[in-house]
C-alpha cells in the first residue's frame, strides 16, 4: 500500500480488451476479491469483472457466448484464444 490508499497500486484496466470484453471504469472491490471494473461486452451489455478474471481470461464475455450454437460458440472461443478449430483446418 501506497500513501494508505490500498487502491494506489492496482493496475488501471481503463480501455483495455480482453476477449469481448472493453474495460469502462474501476468500480471498486469486488467481494474481497481484488478490483473489479465495468466491463461493456461486444454485445452491448454491460458486466462488472474482478482484474484477475479478466487478465487470466477466466472472464471473456458478458455471458452471451452461451447463448450461441455449440459450433459458433466453438468459433468465437478458438478466436478469442489465437487458436483454430478442427473445422477451420478442414475448411
């Protein structure tokens, strides 16, 4: 800690990407867990996400990835991780 302030040392997510996900603002602690920060999904809905579950990719969406077909959901994810899919080789 940093001038008492415990929030001084954090690391500012403010505009970064991850997954589907663009980091809008800190919006405190999140349950004791670390910092959590308003997150606004490609979808347009918005969710709140904890920095860790964020930068470990644990937290890639708003959710909405589960609502697609399972070979769409496949999709997204392998492009999300850099990766391809079985599908993308054959096709």
């Amino acid at each position: 800690m940093r001038n008492g302030n415990k929030w001084s040392n954090f690391k500012d997510e403010t505009g970064n990407r991850y997954g589907m996900l663009t980091v809008k603002k800190f919006v405190g602690s999140w349950r004791g867990k670390g910092a959590a920060w308003l997150c606004v999904c490609d979808c347009g809905n918005e969710t709140i996400v904890t920095g860790v579950n964020l930068r470990r990719g644990y937290t890639r969406s708003c959710g909405c990835i589960n609502k697609l077909p399972i070979e769409e959901r496949r999709r997204v994810i392998s492009e999300l991780q850099g990766t391809d899919t079985k599908a993308d080789r054959e096709g």
